[in-house]
C-alpha cells in the first residue's frame, strides 16, 4: 500500500478503508460525524465504510447532501455535528460531500455566513487552524476534493463561490477504488472528464509550480488512457486504479490554479444546480483549449506541445479535437445546448464568470466578449 504526503497525507490502494479506524485515533476522532448523499448510502457503501470504525453507536450520519452543496444543506449538517458534540467529519462520496464537509469543518469554528469565508470576498485569511478535522473517502473519480483546498457551495445569495484554505484540505484522503467498481458509466465518464480537466487546467495555469506541472502530466496519461475502458468495463479494477490516481493527482496539482473552464461551469452550475460539474467541464474543455493556445505562458513553454504528447496525438492543433471526440465515444452531451443551456442564460454566467476566483489564474484573462464566444463554441 502506498503512503503519499504531499498537501495531506493520502492512502491509496484497493482496501484502503481498514486504515479508517487507525487515521481516527491518529487525528483524535473519537466521534466522527459522516457527511454523505443517499444514494451513496443507498448503495451500501456507508455501511461498509461504518463497519471499518470501533464505536458506531457513536457515530452520526448526514445524509442529504444536494449534488450541488448548498450553503442551507451545510446549516443543516452543522446542527446534527454541534447538538452531538462531534469531533470530526468522515466524507463519504463524490465531491459534493466531500465540500459540504469542508463547509461545515470551517462553520464548527468560525461564526457568520459562508460568504465571509468565500475566496472573492477575502475569506481565505478568516480560516483558521480551528477548522475542524475531515477524512474524505473518494466513492467517485473526478473531483480529487479528497486532497483539496476548496470547497465549492451554492450560498444563500445564489452565488457558487469557492472557499480556499489549506486549513480545509482534509487531514488525510483514503483512496479505495473499490469503492468505485459499481459506478454508473455515465458517471465514471462524467468524473472522469472532470479529472481530467483538472489536469489539463492546471497545466496551462500561467503560475510557476513545476511539481504540479509533472503531477497534472501524469495524472493526465493515466486519465486519458483508462476513462473509456473504466466507463465500458466498470469491474476493470486496473482502469479503477489509474482513474482514481488520475482524480487524486489531478487535484493534488490544482493548488497551481485552473481556469476559464471552471469559472464557467462554477457560474452556470450555480444558475442551474441540476447541470452536472464534470460534465460541465468536459463541453467547455475544448474550446477554452483553443482560446488558450496563443497565451505567451502556453507558447514559451510549448505547453499544447506537450499536452499532445501525453495524450498522444501528433499535432499540437488536434489536442481540443482529441477532447470533442473523447466526450462523444464516452456517450457524453454534444454541447451545452443538449443540456438544456440557452443563450439567454449568458449574461449572468459570464457576469458570475468574471468575479470567479478561477477567471485569474487562466492563461489569457478572458473579457466578457470572450466568454460569450467560449459559450456559443461549446454550444
């Protein structure tokens, strides 16, 4: 089994979860709080992950996180943690519980609305080491939040805003694609492009920090040459293995930064909560690729060069369509418009765009009339 301590501690293999009970008694969790979804629980692997922990009688369970967290879901989980005098949070599941957690870790000690604690409004200096402790289990591969600094809620001013901290990164990740082996294939191909567009985000990401940079490459290879048989052959434990590497890495690198991408699908994800992150990420993915490609950052460093290297295509040119083909094989949405996306929806996504934390780390600082055309290409 691999122990990896880089931004947390991570343990990663099939399995992982017996280390549970013992990552409890290390961070001095003696009455953990579970933040999970219902179809999580469900499914049966709340169950499987209680029967890792000594005293389950002393556990509690929150399961009703939305698949877009909210800032009155987290208000409801806080309640349940502070009345039962919790000591900690087990997150069990996709990224949305996994940053619900986050929220109610940073609400346990800190008083005022989220927005106080939100990265536009200068939240990130709020958070203290007074946050409480979080262990994220992964249930999907996509999000990589289980080794994140940010947490992304919808607020109670309708706004999706990120909370950045590296007092929220969980304390330790438990990586057990196991966990992943009856995700539905749409979902692993939805996640998984999400990971994958953390790689390639953080990548073009114009700030220096070349460990990242080789963490997100190889994150990228491993992504990109296991998502469609992990989505075809859901029991292809190899293909779990490198997605769930694929996910973790692709976060572990996105401390660099992301991009237009995101702060797109954060703004039209916040509009319509229904529309799904990953898949999400994937539309956007090409055309922001495009409107990248003639950044200074990107040229001097020969960064579509490489990206196609990795994922083996010949040509720097045929990276976006690489992409727009891999989203139609993994049987994704042609394009916003399958969605359910219309124009008139634009204003307020690139209004929302423009004030995310993720518009200023992008290679080429897009302008409104930018976003417009990132909208219609990814229609």
């Amino acid at each position: 089994m691999a122990l990896i301590n880089y931004i947390t501690q991570i343990q990663f293999d099939f399995g992982a979860i017996a280390c549970l009970q013992a990552e409890c008694e290390r961070l001095g969790i003696k009455r953990p709080m579970i933040v999970t979804d219902a179809g999580v629980r469900g499914a049966g692997l709340v169950d499987r992950v209680l029967g890792q922990l000594k005293n389950r009688a002393d556990v509690a369970v929150f399961d009703q996180t939305p698949s877009n967290p909210t800032e009155s879901a987290a208000r409801d989980a806080l309640k349940i943690y502070m009345d039962g005098k919790y000591d900690g949070l087990i997150a069990i599941g996709g990224g949305s519980s996994m940053d619900l957690a986050k929220a109610v870790a940073v609400m346990s000690a800190h008083s005022g609305p989220l927005k106080n604690f939100a990265a536009v409004e200068g939240g990130a200096a709020r958070i203290t080491a007074a946050t409480a402790p979080v262990i994220a289990i992964p249930t999907t591969a996509g999000t990589g939040s289980e080794v994140g600094r940010g947490a992304v809620l919808i607020l109670d001013d309708g706004r999706k805003l990120g909370i950045l901290s590296p007092h929220i990164v969980p304390k330790v990740a438990i990586c057990d694609p196991e966990l992943t082996l009856d995700l539905p294939a749409i979902l692993t191909a939805a996640t998984g492009m999400d990971a994958i567009t953390h790689c390639f985000e953080t990548f073009m990401a114009p700030s220096y920090n070349f460990p990242a940079e080789g963490i997100a490459l190889d994150g990228l290879w491993r992504g990109w040459r296991n998502i469609e048989q992990a989505t075809n052959n859901p029991h292809d434990r190899e293909a779990r293995f490198h997605m769930m590497s694929a996910s973790t890495q692709g976060a572990l690198a996105f401390q660099k930064g992301l991009g237009a991408v995101h702060s797109l699908s954060h703004s039209l994800g916040g509009l319509n909560p229904r529309l799904h992150h990953g898949t999400l990420n994937a539309m956007f993915l090409p055309a922001v690729i495009m409107f990248n490609a003639s950044a200074e950052s990107m040229q001097k460093a020969k960064k579509l060069e490489r990206l196609a290297q990795t994922i083996g295509v010949t040509h720097a040119n045929e990276v976006a369509p690489a992409v727009k083909a891999l989203n139609q094989r993994l049987g994704l949405p042609s394009g916003l418009a399958a969605m359910g996306v219309t124009e008139d929806m634009f204003q307020k996504v690139i209004e929302s765009a423009m004030v995310d934390h993720c518009h200023f780390t992008n290679p080429r600082t897009p302008t409104a009339e930018d976003y417009v055309n990132l909208l219609k290409q990814s229609m």
